[in-house]
C-alpha cells in the first residue's frame, strides 16, 4: 500500500540550518514576527527573509498560505518556505499549511522549523495526508520522497501527540488506495485478502464464502454479485479494544464494479463505478486506524463485497428475491444494487451482534450528487442523537455532511404490487427513498445512520487535504465519533 511519509521530530538545533539541504520551511505570523528559527534564516540569508515579510506580497497572503524564496544567498538550502500561520493555529488552519507545505515539497528533503509552534502535530498530519500519490500504475521512474524533519523545542511531546495521527493518516492512505485501485487489480478476492492481511494488526477477520452467505439466506446480496465471475463475499473485522460490551457497528458497501448489471449503464463516466466500494473502503480505513492506535472501543466493521455484471445468469429487471429478513423484494433496477447488498449485511450485523449503534457508508445514489454536490455526504438516521455526535465529529474533521429527511411517505413509494417492496422508489427524492429502503432493515430500537457517499469519496479536484482521486472521506469523522462517543 501507499505509506504515509515517516516525519521525524528532533531537537532545535539552529547551527544545522546553514548546511540543511533541499527546503527549510519557517512559520511568520501577521505581524511578521520572526520567531529563532526564522530569524536565524534571516541572519544567514542577509535579511532577504525580513524583506519578504515587510513586502506587499507577504501582507497579501491568506492564513496557512505558503511562499517560496528560491536559491537564497547563504544557505544550502535550495528555497526558504514562508509559511504565514500565528503561533496558535486552529486545527484546520494547522492541517491546511501543513498540506501547502506538502504541496511545495516536489520530492526534496524538508527542515520544518517548528520551534514552539502549536499543533505541529496537525500541521504534520496535514502535510502527511496531501503528500499522498498514487503512482503504484505508473511505470516511469518513481518520484523520490524527500525526508521530512520538524525542529522543535518539544520533540518528545509532539513525537506522542503525532502517533495516533499516523494511525490516521495510514488508514486514510489505506482507504484512498482501495477507492483509487481499478476493479481488475481490486476483485472480490484480491478485497478480501488485503482485509485479511490485517490480522497482522491484531484485527480479527472472517471471510463469509457464497456457500456461507447462502446458508444465511441473504439472497438480495447474492443477487447482485450472481453475474459476475468474482465471488461474492461478506468480510467482518473485529477490534475488540474495549471491555465485554456490545460493539458499534459500521458496514459498507463494496461493489467492486458497477456495470449496472442488466440495466446497464450508458458508457460514459461508466470507468469511475471503480469507485463503488468506497462504503467498504472507508470501513476498512476506520477498522485499520482503530487497530493502529489501539482503541479502547469494541469495533465490528462488516463489508459486502460484489461485483455488479451483466451475463446469462444475471439478475433480471422484474426477479423477486428474498433476503435474509425474510422481506422480499421486487428487483425492477438493477443498477439500484447497493441497497440489495446492504440489506443482507446490515441484518446480518443486528443478529449476530446487536450492536449498541450502527452507520453505513455507501456509495449509494447519484441524486445525492445532484442534492449536495461534492461539498457534503448525506446522513440519513433514526436517531437524532447519533446525527448530532456524527455531525459534529465531521465538523472538527472538515469533512462535511447534511442531515436529510426520512419519513413514510417517501417509504410509501416502495410498495410493490406483488412482492414486499421494490427496489427503487421513482425518479424524485432517490437518495431518500434508497435511505429508506435501507431502514427497512434496521430494527425500531437499533441507533443508525446511513451516509451517502457517492459525492465525497471521488473527487476530480484536489481537495484541501487530498489530491485529485480517492478523498478518504470519513475515515476521519468516524474515527473521532468511536474516540469521542465510545472510548473510556
Ligand atoms: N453506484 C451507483 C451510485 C453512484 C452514482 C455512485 C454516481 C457514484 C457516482 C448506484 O449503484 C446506482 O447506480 N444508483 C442508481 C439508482 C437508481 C437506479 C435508482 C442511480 O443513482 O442512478
Ligand atoms: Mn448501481
Ligand atoms: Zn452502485
């Protein structure tokens, strides 16, 4: 997998600024004051630092807005970095610089001069998480990955304060890489095994076969992978970190590629649907970052993994199939496949667990793009408790979600005429009525909430923290819910 760069925290040791090689990166505040370390750069470079910091352009720059002085007399260092942040950053101002900081790194070594700088242990993680590249399919020369080293006043304190955060970053890394990898290198099997590889970290992980999963009855999961030459399959990790209490709950979608089956998709965009694991690859980055740090959190991460194909033994537009409820549905889409999928898991999860609280994560509709764009996930839930502590775990986190509305009348629209339900609810409020169609699965007294994800987990554009790709949205968020809500 893509691993986060390793950054090293060590002792101000201001006689080594001279002879550092690639890039130092110094911290002015507002009122351009120069902090040691800055004013050392100052000294050694016969005050270009200062005549930067008195110019027009630096009082331009925005918070976390990052300058490059290049070749400076007096170093041998290749660019002074002029990072304008007050000495107490907010989290995000933190994370934000450190990823301008990754932005201008381009493969060289770095002297961060950090000094007593709050949250250098964000602006690490900031900087860890925009360096992310996923070149693994590029066959040209690898671009070199420079060193990263922080000079500070407190090493060992930030060093601490920095270990869960290169839990985080490696199991958004670890999201990131399943969303971005294509779906003849990411099949079902090749899912499971990485899954499986985590027993390493002291998970516990449990393939369920198709001959298991029939056994079970979840037929609606079964439907949708029956096309496809890949096995289907139903991973569950388990972190038991906490006590002998009932565990949280999370499940994702993993439809390794969504073809749309025999209502198939028209051609264009059609490669993204590589994307349509994403549900399954946050749990999986959430379940990776828990083990790392080791929560104390009991935590079953269950993922159903698919693949949605067109073929002589597809599902046809009309079947009606039973799930492991005992709920049948009336298949009339069968590109509204993720819902079949999560029926099945979901269930599945409540009977074997009984978990104190569950979410989902799917990439489940394109009217949630149309509804929130890129900017937010939906959240759909029984439980304005769980809404409230999710929405606000995803605040801190910048990562951004909007509660939308559930109600029986949108549930209404899946009646069908002669099976339980139907599978779709027409062409209005489409991510609510798959929302629905999912709470049919979810027992009365049972916290849940269902994230939509279709528009966060891929983006075209960078994003604050990510490169264009695989945004890793909600490892995150999730990871400070189970911090936050379940951890003692
Ligand atoms: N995987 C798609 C949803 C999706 C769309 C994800 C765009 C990411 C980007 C899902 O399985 C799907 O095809 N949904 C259909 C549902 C419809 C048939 C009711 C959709 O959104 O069009
Ligand atoms: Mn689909
Ligand atoms: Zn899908």
């Amino acid at each position: 997998m893509t691993t986060p760069a390793e950054i090293q925290f060590k002792e101000v040791d201001l006689d080594a600024v001279a002879s550092a090689t690639g890039k130092i990166v110094v911290f002015v505040d507002a009122d351009g004051k120069l902090d040691a370390g800055a004013r050392k750069v100052n000294t050694l470079s016969r005050k270009a630092l200062a005549r930067f910091t008195d110019s027009a352009a630096f009082e331009k720059m925005a918070t976390g807005d990052l300058a490059t002085l290049a070749f400076p007399y007096g170093l041998a260092a290749e660019a002074v970095c002029v990072v304008k942040l007050g000495r107490r950053p907010t989290m995000q101002e933190a994370r934000k610089a450190g990823a301008q900081i990754a932005k201008a790194q381009n493969g060289k070594d770095l002297l961060v001069l950090g000094g007593s700088i709050a949250r250098a242990d964000e602006i690490a993680l900031g900087l860890a998480l925009r360096a992310y590249d996923f070149d693994s399919h590029k066959s040209a020369e690898k671009k070199p990955k420079g060193a990263v080293c922080f000079m500070l006043s407190k090493p060992e304190e930030v060093a601490k304060a920095a270990s869960p955060m290169a839990a985080i970053a490696e199991g958004v890394f670890f999201t990131r890489d399943l969303i971005n990898e294509p779906a003849n290198v990411l099949t079902t099997d090749d899912f499971a095994a990485r899954l499986a590889a985590m027993q390493d970290l002291g998970l516990d992980v449990e393939i369920l076969e198709e001959a298991d999963l029939a056994k079970l009855g979840m037929r609606t999961l079964l439907s949708v992978g029956q096309g496809s030459d890949s096995p289907s399959k139903v991973v569950v990790m388990s972190w038991n970190g906490g006590g002998d209490e009932a565990p949280f709950a999370l499940v994702g979608k993993g439809v390794v590629f969504d073809t749309g089956g025999i209502s198939l998709k028209s051609a264009g965009g059609m490669e993204e649907m590589t994307m349509d694991m994403g549900g399954a690859g946050v749990v999986a980055g959430v379940m990776r970052t828990l083990a790392l740090r080791k929560a104390r959190a009991n935590v079953v991460g269950l993922v159903g993994l698919v693949e949605n194909m067109p073929s002589g033994n597809a599902t046809r537009p009309g079947d009606v199939v039973k799930s492991m409820k005992g709920d049948t549905v009336e298949i009339i889409n069968t590109d509204a496949e993720g819902r079949l999928v999560l029926a099945d898991v979901l269930w599945y999860a409540q009977e074997r667990f009984k978990p104190v609280g569950m979410i989902n994560l799917a990439t489940l509709t394109g009217a949630i793009l149309v509804a929130l764009g890129h900017e937010n996930a939906g959240l759909f839930s029984n439980s304005d408790d769980l809404s409230d502590a999710f929405l606000r775990a995803a605040k801190t986190e910048g990562e951004g979600a909007w509660r939308m509305p559930m109600g029986p009348a949108y549930d209404d629209l899946l009646k069908s005429r002669i099976a339980d339900m139907k599978n779709v609810g027409g062409r209005y409020a489409g991510s609510i009525t798959a929302a629905q169609f999912l709470q049919r699965f979810v027992k009365d007294d049972v916290p849940w909430a269902h994230l939509d994800i279709a528009g966060t987990a891929l983006v075209k554009k960078e994003t604050a923290l990510a490169p264009a790709g695989a945004t890793g949205w909600g490892v995150m968020a999730l990871n400070r819910l189970i911090a936050d809500k379940y951890e003692n």
